[in-house]
C-alpha cells in the first residue's frame, strides 16, 4: 500500500468514526434533556413534546403489524394496561409509529383508529412519524421502545419494555416490567434503578 492509498484509508476510517460519533451524540441519552419535537396526532393537530414539561411523559415506538407488538396488545392486552393505569395517574403516553410510507405498520389515521379499537389502546396520543426524524432523534430500534421523561423534562429511562426478550405471551408473568419500575423509582423520589436496558421487538421500519 502506497503513501497515498494509505492516506486515503486513514481519511476515509477517521471520517466514518466522526460521521458516527455526531450521530450518536446528536440521538438522546439518559441522564440528558429530552430533546423537543412535534409530531401531528391523526386529526391533524400539532403537539409538542415541550408541551407537557411538568408531566412524565412515556414515549413507546410502535408497529402495529410487529409480532411483539402483537404479543403486548393483542394476544395479553400488557401494554394497554400499562397505558390505562398511568394515565389515569396523570402520565401522558404517546405512542409513535416511525415507520416510512409503504413500510410494514404504516397505517393510515383511519387503520390506526381501528386498531386501537380493536386492541383497547388507552395512551394519550398516536402520533405518525413518517420522516423517521424523531424516531432518529431518540435512537428508537425497536418496537416497542420506551423511553420515561420526568417532570423536569429529563430523559430518566431508555429500553425495553420488559427483561425477558421473547415473543411468549407466557413470559409476561414472570418477566420484569422496566415501565413499572421506573414508575415506582420515580414516585419513591429514587433514582431509575434500570435506566438503560436492552430493547427487543421488530427494528423500526425507517
């Protein structure tokens, strides 16, 4: 290898690690301000995330064609739980879909609709966002992703919904609820204890 191809080589490595490097630090992190967006909700109206600062907000990526997914609404109705009981506690939960037109899970307002119907979904929002930008923005690879924002408007949790990453409904019961935790961390004035864990789920359909 010349001088030359050499430099060349070098150049290119050093500016694909930059290249990663500002991704990685541009996408959110535990511990950091949740960065702010908007997305539009399936009448048309425009919200904010900064709109809810003074609330813990739950934001969860989801697929509605994703079999874990599936496994968390349809086949146990976890997730709809989870929703109904911490927003009758006054959390706001949005629930996002950052899959590209024509993917897998990208519905329309009126499929959304139905499907929530169908599978009892009880959040506060639905949002589509068909860009990716927020989906990038928090680094969401899964559906589903959950991320906890406290009331101060920091990012508290990053993960998985629960510790047992399969697609048996079975494993519910006797998994860890990463949501409910948090949840309890919070209430307690404590510190998340799992603040990071490992998403598992069908990748996000960017």
């Amino acid at each position: 290898m010349n001088r030359f191809t050499r430099t060349l080589s070098s150049l290119v490595v050093a500016g694909l690690a930059l290249g990663t490097g500002i991704r990685s630090r541009a996408a959110a992190a535990v511990g950091g301000p949740a960065p702010d967006f908007s997305l539009t909700d399936l009448d048309g109206n425009v919200h904010k995330l900064s709109d809810y600062r003074g609330k813990i907000v739950v934001l969860e990526w989801v697929n509605p064609d994703c079999p874990i997914v599936h496994k968390h609404y349809n086949l146990t109705g976890n997730i709809p739980r989870l929703q109904a009981r911490y927003t009758a506690e006054g959390v706001v939960w949005l629930s996002i879909n950052s899959a590209a037109p024509g993917n897998q899970g990208d519905y329309d307002p009126a499929a959304v609709k139905a499907w929530m119907q169908r599978v009892h979904w009880a959040a506060t929002d639905y949002f589509r966002d068909p860009t990716g930008t927020v989906g990038h923005r928090y680094g969401a690879k899964t559906t589903p992703h959950i991320f906890i924002i406290n009331r101060d408007g920091t990012l508290v949790y990053a993960g998985g919904i629960d510790s047992i990453p399969s697609a048996d409904p079975a494993d519910i019961a006797r998994a860890t609820n990463y949501v409910d935790a948090a949840m309890a961390d919070l209430a307690a004035g404590r510190p998340v204890a799992h603040a990071n864990t490992r998403p598992y789920g069908c990748s996000v359909k960017y």
